[in-house]
C-alpha cells in the first residue's frame, strides 16, 4: 500500500487530526485494486511500491528523482480516489446496531447538495490525476528514447497510450479530430472501438491490399507522401465513428473519464439523477458523429478514385450486396 501514516495523506487533502488512519486502510487498497493497477500494470506499480518501501536500497534508485515523482503524482489521486469510492461508507458509522450517520451538536453532517458537490470534487480530482500520470509517464519515456527507457516496464504493458499499430497512434492526434479534452483514459477507452471502425469499415473501402500496404508504410519514420497525404482522411472517419460507438455502449459522453474502469460505471454514481435530456443529448451526439464519420468515408472513397494512380489497385467495390448466386436463375447480376 502507497500511504502509511494519516501525515503522509496531509500532504494531499487537508483531514482531520483525528482521522483513524485504520478506517481509511481499507478504502486505499480497494482503490489502488481498482485504479491504480489496471492503469500502471502489476510491473509498474510493484516496482513503485518497492520504491516507497524502501527509496534507497533498490535497483530503482537511480531512477529516484523519477519515481519520486510519479509516486507524489499517485498519491494524491489515490487519496481522492479512496474518498470517492468509499464515500458512503466513510460517511456512515457501522456498527453491531447497524448503519448510522454520525451528529452532534457541535458537528452536523453535510445537505446533501454539498454531500453531492464533494464526491463530485474527489471524482474530478481524481480522475484528472489518473490522466496527469499516464501524460507524466508518457512524457518521460519519450524523454529517454535512445538511452535506457525511464518506466520500460509500462512502456511494454497493454496500457501503454502510444498505440503504433494504430491509425491513430496517440492522445494529441486523435483530440486534433475530436476533442477528447487530451485526455489519455479516454483514449485508451476508444482502443476497442477504434479497432472495430479499421475492421469493419476502413478495411472493407480500401481493400486489403491498400490495409496492409498502408498500415506497413506508417509505422516508419519517413511514410512515403501518398500515405501521408491519404492518412488524415482515414483518421477523422475512424474519430468520428469510433466516439459514435463509444457513446452508444456506454450512454455517457466523452468527458466521463471513468468509463476506462468499466466496473465503476455502475457502482459508484453520484446520488443524482440525470435528467431524460441527458440520453437525450447524447445519442443525438452518437447521430451526429456517425453521420459525420461516414461522409468522411464517402470522402475516402472519393480519393481512391481521385488519385487512381497512386492506389492502382482501388477497385471502388466496398461489398457485395448486389451478389448472388446464378444458377438456375432465369436472370442472373452481373458483377
């Protein structure tokens, strides 16, 4: 566990003197198993717990000022996290006499618009220091290319946010399309859909001899100019189509960060009902975007033909619909 004392947590949220660091304990590991591991990687987060057990006398040292860092960072969206999801228990006394809310004359407990306002605080918090640690990560890895690589663990781990093998390979190229306000969760979150859109829609207009010869030509560090110049219009269909997709199956839109922690999107809502306008807004967002991700496939397909001569093997067939079976057909298609 990243915290030991109730002074080390006063560095981040101002608590109470008399805080029983024994009630918050549990809180801190449900939130590091919920949070902190799936975003780090059981590699990473042993070797920062092996760091703050011991910051001197482990090979990590020579990292110090690194882990240092990303350790400060974690602490203090840990602890907003902890209050976040354990909210109602912390806010409750449990006892043999069941579940009672502590007031006193001199201490009464919150309305429920402030109770409402604070775990919406812990949240936002929270989440934003999620991101800031996958941009810290990110920014110091690529800080060290060429050398030995600060955080190489986590830069070989699923949840790596440089996706090379993708058209859209990372945070700022995709938010350049749509605004995902640069937010690293959420383009993690749109990993899956991304994948759907290049395999079910991008793959199927540009055949796959055009697929692979694009996909291999991109990954390099000069991609020749006819997949440059054809890139940016297969990104902003796979944007649009992608966030389509995402808010469809999640009926949230693209701000809720903590969609990437698929299991929080039930469990840890805020006591407040959305108001039937909200579903409202966002599957006309979901439209919108679907709409506006198929004229730009429209438009692909327009460039294929346009610039024939680089994609020789553009046959502009995107499907078989009219196909069929002729025999024994007194008519018959032709294809």
């Amino acid at each position: 566990m990243l915290f030991k004392t109730i002074d080390e947590i006063k560095q981040y949220l101002a608590v109470g003197a008399g805080t029983d660091f024994n009630r918050l304990k549990p809180h801190i590991q449900n939130a590091e198993t919920a949070f902190l591991l799936p975003l780090l990687g059981s590699v990473l987060y042993s070797e920062l717990q092996d760091f703050y057990d011991a910051p001197e006398n482990n090979p990590l040292a020579v990292n110090s000022i690194q882990f240092s860092t990303l350790l400060s960072i974690v602490q203090r969206t840990l602890i907003h996290l902890t209050y976040w999801s354990g909210f109602q228990v912390l806010n409750a006394t449990i006892s043999d006499g069941g579940f009672k809310r502590t007031e006193n004359e001199k201490v009464k407990s919150l309305f429920k618009y402030q109770e409402v306002e604070l775990k919406e605080y812990f949240k936002t918090t929270g989440f934003n220091g999620l991101d800031e640690i996958l941009f810290y990560l990110e920014m110091e890895i690529k800080k060290s290319e060429g050398e030995t690589v600060n955080f190489k663990s986590f830069a070989e781990s699923e949840a790596w946010t440089i996706l090379k093998s993708s058209f859209i390979p990372d945070t700022s190229t995709f938010n350049s399309i749509v605004f995902i306000n640069h937010s690293r969760l959420t383009f993690l979150r749109l990993k899956s859909p991304m994948q759907l859109v290049e395999d079910l829609e991008i793959k199927p207009v540009l055949g796959e001899t055009i697929f692979n010869e694009i996909k291999l030509e991109m990954v390099k560090k000069t991609p020749s100019a006819k997949v440059t110049a054809i890139l940016p219009s297969i990104q902003k269909a796979i944007a649009y189509l992608a966030t389509a997709l995402l808010m469809e199956e999640s009926g949230a839109d693209l701000t809720e960060k903590g969609l990437y922690f698929e299991s929080t999107t039930s469990g840890n809502n805020l006591t407040t009902n959305k108001q039937p306008t909200e579903n409202e807004r966002i599957n006309f967002l979901a439209r919108r975007n679907k709409g506006i991700g198929q004229n730009y496939l429209e438009q692909l397909k327009s460039y294929l033909i346009a610039n024939q001569a680089d994609w020789p093997s553009y046959s502009g067939q995107t499907g078989h619909a009219l196909r069929r079976n002729n025999n024994d057909k007194k008519s018959f298609w032709a294809c």
